[in-house]
C-alpha cells in the first residue's frame, strides 16, 4: 500500500506532489484531532483534493489514518548534541516524548482509542502498535550495549515504556488528577526511578 503510494509520489512533479500528500496528512489530522476516523474522502474533501487524487496516495484509510499519526516522521528524540550520560538521555528522551504526547495529545487519544477498537491485523498497523517509543528509549540507553545482556536493556526499556506514553496519560490525567504538567514530571520520575533501580539490581 504505501509502496504504490510511494512510486505515484516519485514519478514527476514531486514538489506538487509533496504539497498534496502533506495537505491530505494536515486534513486528517485535523479529522483524527476532532475524535473521528478520518476516510480518504473525506481528507480529500477538507483538502480540496478530488477523491480520485486522494487514493493514488492512500489507498486505504488505515494508510492514511497510519501517515496521519504525530509521530511518524519522528526518528530520534535526542538532541544533535545529546548528553553522553545515560540518566540524561533518558531525560531528555522521556522529555521530548511526553511533551510531543500532550502537544498532540487529541489525536494520541483518537489513535489509542481506535487500536483498542481495531482487530489484531488492522492494529499492529498502527504506529502506536510498532514500538517507535521503545526505539526512542533504547537509543537513549545504548551506552549500557556490551556490558548489559540484551534481555535486561530490552527489560528497562520496556519498563520505561510502560510509565509513559498517551496511555499513561490519560491514566495520570483521567484517573489520578494530575495536571499535564504534573503528568510528565510522574513520567520523568518514573523513567529515572527505574533506570537507578535497574542500576542498583545489577551492582547489587
């Protein structure tokens, strides 16, 4: 799906190309932000993209519904000068993320709520569902890589995962009543709190 997608974006006048494909993404954010799953349609409508346009970039809605995603031009949350010490990456990459979460944080709600409601197939799909947080944390922790054994970087890093994220959010938010704010500085703790305690388990 996104390889026909691709090939009709390269095939000549790419800046115009660029311009439709980005506006077609703008229109179903917007569409995502406001609760609902967006269809090609009705992007190529918001866009003012006739429809026929539309599918030669998305074929389908899950491909449009998946570029449509805050994250997914996201490759790294770390600074071009990122700290060397491994307690600061994390920070800094727990930092970027949960601010990326709350900025975004409309749509993180539509796409967590619609990977609960797709099937098995239509969810793994889903950037939520293909582990971008967990590469942004491991890379955060590269530096423990040969003295640590895969399975306790692989461990932490999913540990961490699971404190932070448009899941721990809405919890943190919904449940605990916290303000946003208060949210991200749990989540940092949180982060650091098990980095220190994974630490302390392997020295001990």
């Amino acid at each position: 799906m996104r390889a026909m997608s691709t090939s009709y974006e390269l095939g000549g006048r790419s800046a115009q190309k660029r311009r439709t494909r980005e506006a077609l993404v703008a229109a179903a954010r917007d569409i995502v932000a406001a609760g609902l799953t967006p269809t090609v349609e009705q992007a190529a409508e918001a866009a003012g993209v006739s429809r026929t346009t539309a599918y030669r970039y998305f074929p389908t809605a899950r491909a449009l519904l998946v570029a449509a995603h805050p994250e997914m031009t996201t490759e790294s949350m770390l600074p071009p000068d990122g700290p060397a010490d491994p307690a600061a990456r994390l920070d800094a990459v727990v930092l970027s993320f949960t601010q990326l979460i709350v900025e975004t944080e409309p749509q993180q709600r539509t796409m967590l709520r619609l990977s609960l409601e797709m099937d098995a197939h239509e969810r793994a799909a889903l950037p939520l569902r293909q582990g971008r947080a967990v590469g942004w944390i491991t890379e955060a922790l590269e530096g423990f890589r040969g003295t640590w054994s895969d399975e306790e970087l692989r461990r932490l890093v999913v540990a961490i995962r699971a404190t932070t994220g448009i899941e721990a959010l809405v919890w943190l938010v919904d449940v605990a009543g916290l303000s946003r704010d208060e949210a991200v500085e749990s989540m940092r703790w949180s982060a650091q709190a098990l980095l220190h305690q994974a630490i302390a388990d392997r020295s001990g």
